[in-house]
C-alpha cells in the first residue's frame, strides 16, 4: 500500500464562496460522519482513509447543508492503484450518479458541476454517497459544495444606525432606533 507523501493541493476559494463536508482547509459547515458496507475509516496525516471491501460503497453522512447557491461539488481523492468511483450526493430525490477515473498513486482533484446531477432541488444535500469503488484504499480530503460568484452585499444596510434602550423592565427591554 503506497499512501499519500503530502497534502492535496489547498483550495483557493474564499470560505464564504464554500459549504465544506470535510476538509483539512476550511471548518466543516455540518455534521460528519461515515457509513459503509464492510469499509473501514481511519483519520491519517493526508486526509481519512478508507479501505473498502467487494460490496464498495460507503457515504459521507450527518449533515444538512442548503447548496441551492452552489455551482460544483469538488473532492481529492488519492489511491493505492487506479480505478474508477461514483459520486452520488443525496437530497431525497432519486439518485443521481457522476462516475469519475481516479489515477493511483496521486491526488486526483474531481471537480463536478452540479449541473451533471438529474437533481433539481439542492436545499438539502445530508449524505454523499461513494460507490463502485471495489476493493480499494484511498484517501479523500477537501470535500465540499463552492461556487464562483462572491456573495452579494447588503445594499439597503443602514448607515449611521443609533440605537437607545427606552424601557427595562423584568424579562423584557425596549429599544428605540433611529
């Protein structure tokens, strides 16, 4: 077994242009947690490693995430020896899968525009799916959902806001603004 000698290669994107499952680079934007038929998970130096069985599917599980603004899902994948994997984000719609190479003995960055799913809905994206994969060790890092616009500014914000506590009682406070 030949593991990863360094880390993927960072991510440049701004965290508020990302809503992160895991990764070493941004703070995780949910929940996280793993499941699998007959995988094993382990956290090492590179990322989690997982080592799958012949029944070759496991999933990313334990979050809610809305990425109805997001363009792409992107992931790096390292494995002992090439071989292919289906990515299936979940949201309870029917499942949808993209199938990607994955090139052994090097970080793989797989990048998939959401548009390649049959989804329509991506308000709640809680589990992501790895099948197809075989018997096979890899390791994955800096999985998450991004989009390349920057957010939008808050035009109608108030300028100069002032603000005085009017009343205080028990249990309650008014406020008057200007």
């Amino acid at each position: 077994e030949v593991g990863p000698q360094a880390a993927p290669i960072a991510p440049t994107y701004p965290a508020n242009q990302v809503k992160a499952v895991y990764s070493s680079t941004y703070s995780a934007d949910c929940g996280f947690g793993d499941w699998g038929s007959g995988t094993t998970y382990t956290q090492d130096t590179y990322g989690k490693k997982y080592v799958t069985t012949a029944l070759g599917y496991f999933g990313l599980v334990d979050f809610g995430l809305n990425c109805s603004n997001m363009e792409g899902l992107r992931m790096a994948v390292f494995a002992d020896k090439s071989f292919s994997m289906g990515i299936v984000p979940i949201n309870g719609q029917a499942e949808s899968r993209v199938t990607k190479s994955i090139v052994g003995g090097e970080w793989n960055y797989i990048d998939i525009a959401l548009t390649e799913f049959t989804y329509t809905d991506w308000s709640n994206v809680y589990q992501i799916k790895i099948d197809n994969v075989s018997e096979q060790t890899f390791w994955l890092n800096d999985i998450y959902f991004y989009t390349t616009q920057a957010p939008q500014e808050d035009e109608d914000a108030p300028e100069n806001f002032t603000a005085e506590v009017t009343k205080v009682s028990y249990g309650s406070v008014e406020i008057k603004a200007y």
